[in-house]
C-alpha cells in the first residue's frame, strides 16, 4: 500500500515510518519540522527515511494526498500543559485541521484513515475499566479535540471510506526522536541524571502505559486489517496488565535505576486518573499483541541512556520537550502566534 503519514518526524512516527517500510509498504511522509532540531540515538533501521512532504497540517491539499491507500494521521499538538497553554491554536490543528485532512483524503479516494487518538478522553473515571463504549469525560483542550474528531471523521464513514480510531495509552520507551514529557521516559531520565526522582504528588492516580513500539504495532494492524475488522471502530491501544498507579511506574524506574532516590508528595490538583480495558484490540484487531510492559521498557531506557552516556544537558534540551521547544520556536521569532513558519 501506498501510506500516507503524518508527524513522520515525531516521537512515534520516526519508528513507524521504517516499520511500514519494512513490511513492502510505500511511504509518503509529512512533517512541519517543530522538533527536527532533537535526535537521541541511532539503530539499524531507523535511518531509513520515507519521502517526505515538509507542509503545516493545516496546509495539506488533495494533491498532497491523491494516488495514497490509506492516510495514519499523528500530526497533531500532543501535549496537555501545551494545549491549555493555548487552548484556540489547539483546537484550530487538532481539532479542525485533522477532520480538514480526512475530508480530503475521502474527497480523493483513500479508503483508510487511522486516526491516534488517546485514553485521556475518559479524563475522570472509577477503578472500574473502561472500555470503548464507556462514556468520555475529557479534562484538557487536547482531551476535548479528540473526542471531536472522533465524532466529526466517525460521521464520514461510508462505504468507501473506512476510519479506525485509535485510542492510546500513555505512551513511552525509546525513539529517536526522543519525548522527555511523558511520564516514564520523565521519571528514568531524572534517575539517570540526578539520581533522584522526586515526586511532586502522592501518586495514587492510574495511569494506564504503552511503549511506541505497540503504538507502532497497533498502527501497522489497522492499516493491514480487513476493512471488516476496522471499520468505522475505536480500539484502546495497550494491554490489562498495564494499568499502574502513577506511584507504581515511579517504583518500576526507581528498581531499573538502581540506587536512585524515591520520594512522594502530598496529593496533587491533577484529577485525571483511570483504568481502561483493553479486551477488545485483542480479540478483534487481526494480529495485535503488546510485545512490552513498563518494566521491560523502563530496561530499555536504561541501555539507550547508559549506552549514549545521557546528561543533564541532553535530558534538558528543549527538542525533548514539546512545550519547551514551541515556546523556543516562538521566542526566537521562526513560527508566528499561530504556530505557522515565519517566512
């Protein structure tokens, strides 16, 4: 298949894009290049790039996409802290952009559209798992906008055109194009750096975890499916088993780091925390199995930081960390206020 990816040059679409490549697939890449400036490391393998588009989602036009297959859709503002930073830009690109690009893509035939969207949709929620049927209750702008794309693209659906939407959970392990604002890869690169992870609340709220590589999997599997398998559905993308309390991750790290200095806050104003099933991307997505759980990858982590000698400096440089980078880019007058190049 011809596969048209968006956010090819970011944290999951650095790994994806060799991973469809791989598999006979054909890939046409997009990026608007916020984090080009960040590379962690290097694998055989993940040097092998796609063709690429350099376009702002919000620019992309039928042309862009005519001749494609199927269009995996990751180019989106994917930070909350950044989203209610700036809650109208949000909305304009997660929001409007992405329901903008799966109309064009129907309008010139692509058949398939995989849509990542997350698990912070069910925002507040029981220790009861929640499964796709389960009611959503988003928490931030970044929560809202993909509840809204969900239903917008969902109302597209007909016969030839065939959305799958992808809900994550919060994702971790290595990738080239490193994220340092996400809660595992944060927590191991405080405990490799300074040898202490300090926690700033008690950690009781749940978190459910998938490393990129299942990400990946997962993406892989709605693209190859039956068109039966997938159509028009919502998958929880992770597995039972790795549903932790946030204290619990903080723990698995802290073991994996060894020596490494634990510490627990009172509780915080963060609110969010839920459990979710995740029965359904088993059973019924044709040949998806979570291939890691946070332990596994908090090892991984170790190596990768161990073998590139990782320091502060590296852990704390701005393309590691979607906010930090945005407001630099901003700073230093190369996008404007809306998030689009200055000429």
């Amino acid at each position: 298949m011809k596969v048209f990816v968006t956010g090819v040059e970011g944290y999951i679409g650095a790994l994806l894009a060799p991973m469809l490549i791989e598999r006979g697939h054909e890939v046409v890449g997009l990026d608007t290049g916020y984090y080009r400036d960040g590379w962690l490391y290097s694998d055989k393998g993940l040097t092998t790039f796609p063709r690429m588009i350099n376009k702002d989602l919000r620019l992309i036009g039928e042309d862009d996409l005519r001749g494609c297959d199927a269009v995996v859709h990751l180019a989106e503002l994917s930070n909350d802290p950044l989203g209610q930073n700036n809650p109208e830009n949000t909305f304009k690109i997660n929001h409007q952009g992405s329901v903008a690009l799966a109309k064009k893509a129907k309008a010139v035939g692509i058949a398939r559209f995989v849509y990542t969207s997350s698990c912070s949709v069910y925002g507040v929620g029981s220790d009861d798992f929640r499964t796709e049927e389960a009611g959503t209750n988003p928490q931030t702008a970044y929560a809202h906008c993909k509840v809204r794309v969900e239903t917008d693209v969902g109302a597209l659906a007909d016969d030839g055109f065939s959305p799958v939407f992808l809900r994550n959970a919060t994702a971790y392990g290595a990738s080239p194009r490193m994220r340092f604002d996400i809660v595992l890869n944060n927590l191991a690169g405080f405990a490799r750096t300074i040898g202490k992870i300090a926690m700033t609340s008690d950690g009781t709220p749940w978190r459910p975890l998938v490393h990129v590589l299942d990400i990946c999997q997962a993406i892989v599997c709605a693209v190859e499916a039956p068109r039966e398998s997938i159509h028009n559905q919502i998958f929880n993308v992770g597995h039972n088993a790795d549903n932790y309390r946030v204290r619990e991750i903080a723990e698995i790290v802290g073991e994996t780091f060894t020596g490494c200095e634990l510490t627990f806050g009172p509780s915080g104003g963060d609110n969010r925390s839920y459990r979710v099933s995740f029965d359904k991307i088993h059973g019924r997505l044709p040949g998806f199995r979570c291939a890691w759980d946070a332990r596994k990858g908090a090892q991984q982590l170790h190596e990768i930081y161990d073998r590139i000698a990782m320091g502060k400096e590296t852990f704390e440089f701005r393309a590691f960390t979607r906010l930090k980078q945005l407001e630099y880019l901003i700073k230093t007058r190369q996008i404007d206020n809306e998030f689009f190049w200055r000429a």
